[in-house]
C-alpha cells in the first residue's frame, strides 16, 4: 500500500504524498455517467505534499491548506475524510493540514495523492486497518487517480475511468525534468474539448508495458503518448508556445502529463542554453524529478 507514513501517534499522522506522471494516456470511450474510459500507464514520482492528520473534540473536519483557494469543503483531502467517517461511523473530528508543493492544475495529480493520505491515514489511526480493497471502494468514489496512489506501486496500468488499477513490473527509477507554466489547467474542460470522432489514437500500451519491463529507456522515449495534447493547446494557446521551442530539439522525448499544464522530459538533465532562456522568458519553473 501508500509507503509515504513515516511519523504517527495515537492521536496524529504525518505523511508525504507523492505525485504522478502519466508515461501515456489514451481515451476509449465516453462513458454514460459523463465520463471517459481511459488507458493510462502511470508513473509514481519523488515530489510530495506534507499532510498531516490530528484528532480533535470538535466532531468536524477541518482543513487548514497553504494554497488559499483550495481551503474548501471541495477539496478532495477534506471530502476523503467526510467520506471516510460516514462509512465507519465515526464521530471524532478530524483536523486536517496540507501544504502543497504539486502544483495545482499541473497533471500531477496532487489531488488524488492527497486524498489517498487521508484515507490510509484515517485508516491507521482509527486502527481499522483497511484491506486495499476496501480502500479501493472508497477510492473510486471520490477520483480517477485515488487508487493508483492507494496501491504504493511505481509504474501501474490504468483502466475505466483510472480507478481500476493493474501494478506494472519496472522497479527502475526514471530521471525526468518538469516544466511547470504559471497556470492551471481545467481537468473538466480539457476532456470537454476532446472529440474521440475527429482524434486519432495511438496504441502503445503493450509495448510501453514491454519497455518497463526491460527497464529499455531508449524504446520508452519513442512511446509516450497523451491523447489530451491536442485539445489541451486548444483551450490554453499560450503553452503552444512552450510545445514550439522543446520541439526545436528533435531528441527531446516530452509529453503533457494528465490534463497538464505540466510538461515533462525523459532522461535529460539540462535544457540547451538558448532553449532554456527563451522558456525562461515565458515564466515557467523547472524541476528535476525521478521514479519513486
């Protein structure tokens, strides 16, 4: 399960949660409930949010975030604990802090991650000690990405809307530079935008599968795939100019991750100089990151 617990007490909890990557993403089909059926191969990734789980004798949940906007009733983390009491019956109130490093409306799924903490985290102190599967059926209420993060796994397939989650063989960590614009991307309306009728998919599951499982780097970088690109740059034009200069070096491999804004680059360590000043003029942070 999540491995990212690494301080608790009887009435408190510390844990980092990572983010993800998605090494390719493709859309199957709409699905009647109004979302989509996707085939994923998600990466696990060494960049954390803090969040930490306290106790108190208020029978409510507070949440208490760095990042103003999120501070709401709508936060996935704060939702996951709702969720969680109702289920368990459980009347004690829990307070809740998060500090965010994954940048919100990056792809990197900091929300999901979160949300997976606060599950397993509850689980703990509550001595309950969930099996996955019964964490899994919480999961899959609350977001896609919640149980890739609840199955402490590096590399995983993922089908139906994400919540069906199959571990991949690949224990080999991945080095990758983020490229990470000064907004934030609308999951929502990036997949309105799609059109499964006009939009050609590549199928490169099997064979980035195949990849990990060699742990073959260089097939890896002519795999990655995100079906989400086009209609992304459709609603957010000003980061086609970000795709237009990485796409000045024919051996860049990068990709979108989820419904970005987030970029990533396999494998290489230092942007050329020209490349890097004319990104830098465009505001954008970079991170250098790897396989957890």
């Amino acid at each position: 399960m999540f491995d990212c617990i690494y301080h608790s007490s009887s009435k408190s909890i510390f844990l980092k949660t990572p983010a993800k990557l998605n090494l390719y993403l493709n859309i199957l089909s709409k699905r009647k409930d109004g979302y989509h059926n996707i085939c994923s191969i998600i990466e696990r990734i060494a960049l954390f949010d803090d969040l930490k789980l306290v106790l108190n004798n208020t029978k409510r949940v507070r949440l208490f975030c760095n990042v103003k906007e999120l501070n709401n009733p709508s936060n996935l983390a704060f939702r996951a604990c709702e969720l969680f009491r109702r289920s368990y019956k459980i009347s004690e109130g829990v307070d809740i802090f998060l500090n965010k490093n994954i940048p919100p409306g990056s792809g990197l799924g900091g929300a999901s991650s979160n949300c997976a903490g606060v599950l397993l985290g509850l689980s703990k102190l509550f001595k309950l000690e969930l099996s996955l599967n019964q964490l899994y059926r919480l999961g899959e209420k609350l977001g896609s990405d919640v149980n890739f993060f609840l199955g402490g796994i590096s590399f995983a397939l993922a089908l139906g809307r994400g919540e069906k989650i199959y571990p991949l063989e690949g224990r080999f960590k991945i080095s990758h530079l983020l490229i990470l614009p000064n907004f934030s991307s609308s999951t929502a309306k990036v997949y309105k935008a799609y059109n499964l009728n006009l939009t050609t998919s590549i199928d490169n599951a099997k064979l980035i599968i195949y990849s990990l499982k060699k742990k073959d780097k260089a097939f890896l970088e002519k795999l990655i795939f995100n079906a989400l690109t086009k209609p992304f740059l459709k609603i957010y034009p000003e980061e086609r100019e970000i795709f237009e200069i990485i796409s000045q070096r024919e051996d860049y491999s990068f990709s979108l991750t989820g419904a970005g804004s987030a970029i990533f680059l396999l494998y290489k360590q230092k942007l050329g100089g020209k490349i890097y000043k004319s990104l830098k003029k465009l505001g954008v942070k970079f991170l250098q990151v790897f396989t957890f």
